[in-house]
C-alpha cells in the first residue's frame, strides 16, 4: 500500500499535480513526529503563504480515515501517523509471504539496461582503486534485476592501445615464459614498471612499443600469442577477486573487440559532415556546446577511447537494445562522457539520451595517488585477505567454537571491504586507509551481519511461531515494522538515483532499529501472542537484512 500516495490524493491542493505532492513527501528522522511528513515551504510559491499558514489550513480541512490516522501542522511541516495496528498486519504479511522476494518491483519488465562496470586493464594488477566501479556496477546489476528489469553486465576491458606494445617490449628485454606462468599478475606488474624507468633513460624504447602494437593490429603470430597470453593471465587473476566480492559479467567484449567496428563510425560521421580536420587530426567540434573538441582519429589514422565507447554504444544498441546504458566511471572522465554522449546525439541516435555517466569519487592512498607506472598501488587482493586475517583472529577470541571459522571470516572480511566502499555517497572522493577498512566498530558490515546472526539465533531459541492479533505496539516493535515497511521504497530510489548506499545506509538504519527492540523488547516471554509477534518482527528484520545485504553482494551467516 503506497501511504504516500493515498496521503497527496486527499490533500488536493489547487495549482499541485498529485504527482509534484507525492515527490514532496518525505519520511521523518523519528517516528515520534508521524511516519509521513509534508513540507511546507515547498508549497509557499503556488499558495503565496508562509508554510506555518499552509501547514495549518491543511491540518483544518484533512479528515483522517481508515488508513491515515492523524494529521498534525508542526513547525511548518505537516505530519502524518498512519494506522499503525493496520500497517504493521500488512507489513509483516508482506515480508513473511515474499521471503527472498520481499522489496522486489516488476517496474522494470521488458526493460534493458547495460550496466559497463569494472573494465579493468589487461596484464594490470586489480588494486584498491577498480574496487570502487566493481562493486558500485555489480550492486546496481542486482538492483535492477531486483526491480524486474533485464541486465546485461559489461566488462569492457582494457585490451587495445600501445602499454601492450610496452609489455612486449619488457617481456623480451627482462622476462620468459617461466617467469610469467611463475609470477602471473605480479611478473607483468614488474615489468611493466621497469619499461617506464627505463623508458625515460632510453625514450627510443616508445618507437619499439608502438611497432609492437601495430604488429598486434595487423595480426602479427607472435605479438598476439603474446598479448592473448598476457589477457588470459589477468582475467584468471581477477576472476579470483571477482569470486570472491560476488561479482558476475555477462560479457568481457573490451576494447579490442571493436577493432573492426569503428571504420562504419568514421565513414557514418564523414557521411553525416560532423567530421573536421584540425592539424591532421579527425574531430568533431563541439564549440557550440562548450566542450573541447571530440577527437576521433589522431594524424596517423589511430583511433582513441572516444572512438571506440562511440563504436561500442552503437555495437550495444544494436545487440541488446537497451533502455538505458550506465558507465560506471570516476567522474575524472565527465568530459568524455559529455563529448560522445554528444557526437551520438549529433549522429542522429536518439537513444542517446538513454546513455547514463554514474560518476563516483577516486580512491587515493594517504601517500598520494596511485600509479601503477610508478608500483604505487594498493592490491585489493591483500586488502581482502587482510581484512580475512582479522575477522579470523576475531573468531577466534570471541568465538573458537564456531562452525566454518573459515567461511565465516571469509564473509565477514569481504563483506567489510565492499560495505566500506558503498557506505557512503558514490561520488564522495575516498583516501584508503588500512585502519579505517579493518575496523568492525561502529557503522560497519560486521555490524549488520552480526544482527542477522542474531535474529537467527532468537529464532532458533523460539522455535516454531505461532498466530498472533496485533494490538498496542511499544514504540521500539513499531520502529523497527516502519523501518520494514519503507524496504521496497529504498530499493526503488537506489536504481533510479543509481546509488546503492541507499541500502547501505537502510541495512545499517534497519539493524539499529532492531538492536534498540532486541534490549527494549523481550522475546521469549510466557505470553504467546506478545511472544509469536516479536518473532514474526524478528524473522522479517532477518529476511530484509539479507535481501539488503544481497542486492550489496554481501553474504550474511547465521552464527558470528
């Protein structure tokens, strides 16, 4: 039942669609001022009021019914209580009959989204600052399949341009195939760093790199064994973090893939007269938007990243015909999105509209930024086995007796490394810190894992769960059914802002609600009816926890 909805239908404010009502209305930081809350100043332009007046004038002619319960002006503000017995029968109801279900939506039936995400480099160590665009794309994949929609997952790898012209270059000056199938990731970082301080004592090392990577372009046997065997290291690499933070792709097509795509672009962009030629370069010039011009072939015919995204949109179009079309990538490449986000525009695409930047902040070291040039890297796989290490060791002091230590700490560790990363806004920069990702205090993953262990362990005590009526609520069993109630809603608006902290910060808000009804709440009392209600609130906190955890890709257990 939509409460916000039925509340903007019986306001019917003269000049305020039912619509424009409905997006006003928001819910209040405590369940003491009403569950529903109308802000009045945005009312003041259309009825020419202060918002204390309009509050007021409202509260006089709003009748309260079977399903809103009471209406009071505060402040300005306009609060709404529902019936609360009525909400909490059907809020349980839900959750209890949905299970693994419970928040889903079918808003999204016979839609598309391509979701690119990750795209990690080819023979480039998977470091702290790819974990940011991994685990935002992967938790938006899950979302949107969540709200019904078909998802196709992106990898668009890193595989085309001259660093593999360098790695060859470094791989027959200081390396071997021994060395490489010994060291994998680690053999080609090494390299690779080594080329770049060699290259600045021997700059004539660059023409070599480049010849290499034209001998990849025209098919050359021995620089593609090369390169394929480069991209097969990496991807085997990766696919063990991939693993671990519960990621998924549907497709790895990377770079390389348009190889053979991007000459129709050219020929459709000449053909169109969007094409300029500026110091021998082909461009699209993009001065009447005020953006710098979009570069297409550089003097020698090679083409660039804008090229290859223009060709991979059309490709993705074409196969998946897509509704929209995220790219989940820092927002250092804003301009580039905006520039061929553009030029399809100007092509004639009007599906160019459906093309969607999801910026997020870097992550940088407290020594600065990071560079795999330099080896000034984080590796997330060390961050993931430290964090691993320290919910062992935790285990261990509190717990020795628990069952699969080792996969408990596997969850718990990975879980605090991808709940750290979602915690906050997406586009917030973050500078990573060891201290801050080890601790399981406070706002932490642990936290909630934690409150579904214990929501476990209440209902195994409890055993089987009776029929219960609900009657009078204490104010903390209440808490926690509105916390219930307003899942599906924050699912709904983390898809639609792109933004899974949404339910980063709903697990964390749902699990203090919880714990607050755990301490003020006993569970097993004698009285079955006040007895079967707390545990049908216990079990529905346990089923959202995980569905919320999940849509995170997060694991929950049942013992800590």
């Amino acid at each position: 039942m939509d409460y916000k909805l039925i509340i903007a239908k019986k306001l019917n404010i003269e000049g305020v669609s039912t619509e424009e009502l409905y997006s006003f209305i928001e819910t209040p930081p405590n369940n003491d001022m009403g569950d529903y809350a109308l802000p009045c100043f945005k009312l003041s332009k259309v009825m020419r009021r202060p918002p204390i007046i309009i509050a007021q004038g409202l509260e006089q002619s709003f009748a309260p019914d079977e399903y809103i319960s009471e209406c009071k002006a505060v402040n300005g503000y306009l609060n709404f209580k529902i019936n609360r017995v009525g909400y909490a029968k059907m809020v349980l109801a839900e959750v209890q009959s949905l299970g693994d279900n419970y928040g889903s939506n079918n808003i999204g039936q016979n839609k598309t989204i391509c979701i690119d995400y990750s795209s990690i480099n080819i023979a480039k160590p998977f470091h702290i600052g790819h974990l940011s665009t991994t685990v935002i794309g992967s938790s938006l994949c899950k979302i949107f399949r969540f709200l019904g929609y078909k998802v196709v997952g992106i990898n668009h790898l890193g595989d085309y341009g001259t660093q593999f012209g360098k790695l060859i270059v470094a791989f027959k000056k200081w390396s071997s195939f021994e060395a490489v199938e010994k060291g994998r990731l680690s053999e080609l970082t090494r390299i690779y760093v080594k080329y770049h301080d060699e290259a600045k004592i021997h700059p004539e090392m660059d023409d070599e790199a480049r010849r290499y990577f034209k001998l990849i372009e025209d098919g050359d046997k021995e620089s593609n064994e090369l390169f394929e065997l480069f991209k097969k290291i990496t991807l085997e690499e990766v696919e063990k973090i991939y693993k671990l933070l519960n990621v998924n792709f549907d497709s790895y097509a990377g770079e390389s893939f348009y190889n053979d795509k991007m000459a129709p672009i050219v020929d459709e962009l000449n053909e169109k007269g969007l094409i300029k030629i500026s110091d021998g370069a082909s461009i699209v010039d993009l001065e009447e938007y005020n953006m710098p011009p979009c570069l297409i072939l550089k003097s020698d015919g090679s083409t660039l990243y804008a090229t290859r995204d223009i060709a991979a949109a059309v490709y993705r179009k074409n196969t998946y015909n897509f509704d929209k079309c995220l790219y989940v990538v820092a927002y250092q490449q804003n301009l580039h999105f905006k520039q061929f986000f553009k030029v399809l525009e100007l092509m004639g695409k009007d599906w160019a509209k459906d093309m969607v930047h999801v910026a997020y902040g870097m992550v940088s070291l407290e020594s600065g930024a990071m560079s795999t040039r330099s080896g000034n890297v984080v590796l997330l796989e060390d961050v993931i086995a430290k964090t691993i290490e320290k919910a062992r060791t935790i285990i261990e002091e509190k717990n020795p007796n628990l069952k699969d230590k080792d996969k408990v700490a596997s969850a718990v560790g990975t879980g605090a490394v991808i709940f750290g990363a979602l915690c906050n806004n997406k586009i917030k920069d973050i500078t990573f810190s060891y201290d801050r990702v080890l601790s399981f205090e406070g706002e932490t993953c642990p936290y909630v894992q934690y409150t579904v262990a214990r929501c476990n362990s209440v209902i195994v005590k409890c055993a089987k769960q009776g029929e219960y009526s609900v009657n009078e609520m204490h104010p903390s069993e209440y808490g926690v059914i509105s916390h219930l109630g307003r899942f599906p809603e924050v699912v709904k608006n983390a898809g639609e802002k792109y933004e899974p902290s949404y339910v980063t910060r709903y697990a964390l808000d749902l699990a203090t609600a919880f714990n607050k009804f755990y301490i003020d709440c006993k569970i097993a009392v004698e009285d079955d009816n006040t007895r079967n209600f707390r545990l049908a609130i216990t079990k529905a906190v346990k089923i959202t926890l995980t569905n919320a955890l999940t849509l995170l890709g997060i694991e929950t257990v049942e013992e800590m």
